[in-house]
C-alpha cells in the first residue's frame, strides 16, 4: 500500500476521533465535519503532515482556529498515536512530526515494486485526455509542442493514478479551414504546372504546401488540371491530408506521443451528428433563429454572448461541431473528459461546458486544461523563423537541435498556465544548469555506483536481508522521505491535471540524491550500511527513473 496513504488515513482516523472527543465533552460545538486536507508541508520543519481542519471548523465552532487547534491536539495520545511531536503553527494548523521508524519500509516497498513503484489502486474511471489536435494544414509548431508534452504526461500520470486512460486526437478534416487549404493547393498545383493563377490571400503561404504540391505532381502530374476545381480541390486535399496527418503522426511518434484513436472531425458531417445536435438542443430549447441563423443560448451558462451553431448559408459553425464532437465522447463511457487547449481558447470553456450541460451531461466532467504561449530563445534572443523553411521553428526541428528529452522535460516543468521561455542553449548544454541533464545525471551516477560496486566484487543482498534502520544521516532520511511521496505526488498531480508537479518532484529528488553524494559514501568498510546505502541508491534510481518515464523522458545508465 501506499506508505504515505497508509499513514494519511491513520491521521485522519485519530483527528476524527479527537473531534468526535472534543465534541462529547463539550469542548468544540459543530454538526459536521469538514473536508480538511492532511498534507505533506512543503518545509520539513513543519512537520511530516500538517491539516487545515481547526481553519475549517472555526465558523461553526464560533472560536479562533488556534484555539480550535488546542482542543483538538489535547484529545490525542501522543505516544499512543505513534507520533513523535504535535505542535500548532500560525493561526491554527497542527503540525504532526513522526520518528523515522515508518521511512525504513519504504526501500523493501520501491525494491519489490520496481517499475510499478507509484502505481496505485484502480480507480474504476474512464478517461479521455485529448491533446494536440493541430490542423492538419501546417507543420507542428511550439504549442502544439507544449501541449504534446502536457497532454501526454498527463496521460501517463492518470494511468499511474489508478484511472483507464485513452489518449485521442481530433482531426479537423472539415469546415472553413479545409476549404482555405483546398484553395490554397489548387492555387500552388496550378502555379507550378505553368498556369498563371493569383494565390488566395488569406492562404497557407507556407513551404510545406509547396513540398506536398510538389510530391502530388511528382506521382499524378499534369493530370488534375482538366478536372473541374470542385474534383481537383477533393483530390487535393485528399492527398494532402493524408500526408499531413502522417506527417503529424510520424512527428509526435519521435516525440514519444502515441495515440490510441484518431477522430475524424468529417465523420461528424457524414454522419448527420452535427444536424442531430442541433435539433435536440432546440428541442429542449436552447436555440433561436436571428438573421437567419441559429444561434445557441450560452449567456445562460455565465457566456459573454450566444454562440451560432449554423449560419444563414445553412453550414454548421466550428462550435456545433465540437458540441457534437463532446456528445459523441460522453456516449463513449468516459467519465472524465480532458483536453488540452492554448490560452486563446479560454473564451471557449464557458459556452462548451453549457452545452454540455444543456445536452444533459455533468459540466463537471470536462475539464480544459489551458496553456500558455511558448517562447524561443537563442542567447538572449526570441527565435521566430525557421532556418530551413524561413517560417515558423517546428517541431521536428526542435526534437532535431535539442533531442526530444531536454524538449519535453523543459516543456512540462512549468505550471501550463505560466508563459513559457524555451533556451535552446541552456537545453542543449551538457551540464547540471539544464534541468533535464541535472536529473539524468543524478539516474547515471547512481547507476555509476552500482558499477563500481561489481567491479568490487560487492554485490547487494536481497533485501529483506539489509537493515535500513542503519540510514539516520539527516541526507538519507531526506531521500526516504521524497521517495515515500511519489505515490501521493501522481495522486495530486492527476488530481489537479499538474504534470509540472512530477518534474518539480524529480527536480528535487535529483536535488536530495546529489547532496547525499556530496556527504557520504557508499562503498564503504562498514558492510551493513555499506548494504543498507546500496538499498537507498536503488530504491533512488527507480523512484527517479519512474518519474522520468512518467514525463516521457529517458533514464540514461551513463552521461
């Protein structure tokens, strides 16, 4: 079991009874209990946990939350409880301070466990993170980057959460942006086969058009320019599509992103779903007509404004799509649906999430995961333009210069909401400034240890074999400590749809690892802690290891 939830639900068990106590001798008056919180205090000298419950309880107690707090550590047997210390801190939170007997578990658990060490209990919850989800016209660029990175370790950590997992990717093969690009290549496909045709202004210019334009004559030639525009454009974009797509797929693939459905948006139209939509949401009368188009009543649900579904030309907005695309994820059994939108969609969540609602579904059950504008940086400098195409850095090219661990560690470690600066410098340095090297080293020097051990001829027993009572260096107790949170960390990370938080976590691991090799040896004339340190350095590797795998980044044996 979890160490720190076994112990969580210990504390929580005592402060309910000390409650329950404090109530039947008249000493705190309240009908329920709160929801309080037992959590691990960021500083360690506040303790191993620290509860907000005395806050919580003042409203109904009609008294300071400090005196709350004395009641309340009054009722419990210290020495009963097996803890070693409580004290109350600020104006009302109780400090609980354990003695180190229920760290030295913690390496037979990781040991046994392995890979697995974080893994929790099934949660019996379906869940769709959808992430990406880029039009297929263009190259991928660096949102879609930030977002790859974040949806995919999100992913992984709801699937250490215990929650059954999918990953989707949503293709807009329809609507008003295809039409542009059909435009777009029948303007480049007629350039280049000789005919003198004005590029449409508001078209994809880029050079990846001119590449797939160019490959489309290189296997067809000349052949399309006697088809009507409507065919050719069909053609076109039939091709191209399926080059884009392939082209997204393969990139996200190098970039350790792998999906397990791809949705097509133009299966929406072809099946009526989107017209569907539409009627039953104006049978519960939702919609109204106004020049000629419907419109969706979203002020309803705290919008700014309605929102239209179809306008006067009778073609279905984007949004009536996606309100269809989200029925068709709800009538797929996910519980909880995610995804992961740049900040410019925030206007977005007020009429989705109405829509939903006004469909029938909890609101609630879908989240949108924001995130933040990523910037470029070469010594100093914002990097906008590719070198090789004179457009927009893509992300190919990024994974190319960087490599795809220093990219997705760098994208992830930030809170998504916070705007974000990327130095492909400092990514690509070889020491411990880049973050990503700082915790990868940590993983190659400990397995370094293990190889100077067997050149020793010093191997380490198994396990139950070695006694971790033998680590109370303040370095090593820090190591069990951050060890024996990783569970709760994937637990609130998946939670509060945090992956920063694992690199934060790991961040600080490398850290606690690196000040333990500083300090002391492990190889050693003292066999039993001699022992006991090999134990530590593994259960260190694979804590580390396992949070790398997590944010999709490799644990290297050597640097």
């Amino acid at each position: 079991m979890n160490p720190i939830q076994s112990l969580r639900d210990s504390l929580y068990n005592t402060i309910i009874a000390a409650l329950e106590k404090a109530k039947k001798d008249n000493l705190l008056e309240f009908s329920t209990v709160p929801d309080f919180v037992i959590e691990v205090p960021r500083e360690k000298e506040h303790g191993d946990f620290a509860t907000n419950v005395a806050m919580l309880l003042a409203r109904q107690a009609k008294m300071p939350p400090r005196k709350i707090a004395e009641i309340i550590v009054a009722q419990i047997p210290v020495n009963q409880s097996g803890f070693k210390q409580v004290d109350i801190a600020g104006a009302g939170f109780i400090n609980f301070y354990f003695d180190n007997s229920w760290l030295y578990g913690i390496p037979n658990l990781v040991q046994t466990m392995g890979n697995e060490y974080g893994l929790n209990q099934k949660q019996n919850k379906k869940v769709q993170v959808e992430f990406v989800s880029a039009n297929p016209t263009g190259n991928l660029h660096m949102g879609n980057a930030r977002g790859g990175a974040i949806g995919d370790s999100l992913a992984n950590i709801l699937h250490l959460a215990g929650y059954d997992v999918e990953r989707e990717f949503y293709i807009n093969d329809a609507g008003n942006q295809i039409e542009i690009f059909a435009e777009s290549l029948e303007a480049r496909y007629l350039q280049l086969t000789g005919h003198d045709v004005k590029f449409p202004e508001n078209g994809y210019a880029g050079q990846d058009v001119i590449d797939t334009v160019k490959g489309i004559i290189s296997r067809y030639g000349k052949d399309w320019v006697a088809l009507s525009s409507e065919e050719r454009r069909r053609c076109l974009v039939e091709e191209a599509l399926q080059e884009k797509v392939t082209y997204i797929a393969k990139t996200l693939q190098e970039f350790g992103i792998n999906y397990d459905v791809w949705f097509s948006e133009k299966t929406l139209h072809q099946a009526g779903k989107i017209d569907e939509v539409i009627a039953e949401l104006e049978r519960e009368d939702y919609v109204y007509e106004k020049d000629g188009a419907l419109w969706f009543k979203s002020t309803r649900f705290g919008d700014e404004k309605d929102e239209v579904l179809k306008r006067a030309n009778g073609l279905p907005t984007y949004f009536a799509a996606d309100i269809a695309y989200h029925k068709d994820k709800f009538e797929r059994g996910f519980d909880w649906v995610i995804n992961v939108w740049g900040a410019d969609h925030h206007g977005h969540i007020a009429r989705m999430k109405g829509a939903i609602q006004a469909l029938g579904y909890n609101p609630d059950q879908l989240d949108i995961l924001l995130m933040q504008l990523v910037r470029l940086l070469r010594s100093g400098n914002v990097v906008r333009m590719s070198k090789r195409t004179g457009t927009t850095v893509s992300l190919d090219e990024l994974i190319e210069e960087v490599g795809r661990d220093a990219a997705r560690f760098i994208f992830v470690m930030r809170n998504p909401d916070s705007h974000l600066d990327f130095d492909l410098e400092l990514a690509k340095q070889q020491n411990q400034d880049n973050p990503v090297y700082y915790v990868q080293y940590a993983h190659a020097r400990i397995c370094s240890i293990f190889r100077q051990a067997e050149a020793a001829g010093i191997s380490m027993p198994p396990v139950e074999q070695i006694n971790s009572a033998l680590l109370k260096e303040p370095e090593e107790l820090d190591l069990l400590r951050k060890i024996a949170d990783f569970p709760e960390e994937i637990n609130v990370a998946a939670r509060t749809m945090a992956p920063h938080r694992i690199a934060r976590y790991v961040m600080d691991l490398a850290g606690l690892f690196h000040s333990f090799y500083n300090h002391h040896r492990v190889i050693n004339d003292d066999q039993a802690l001699q022992e006991a340190r090999l134990l530590l350095m593994s259960v260190t590797r694979i804590t580390i290891k396992n949070a790398l795998c997590v944010l999709g980044v490799s644990a290297p044996e050597q640097m």
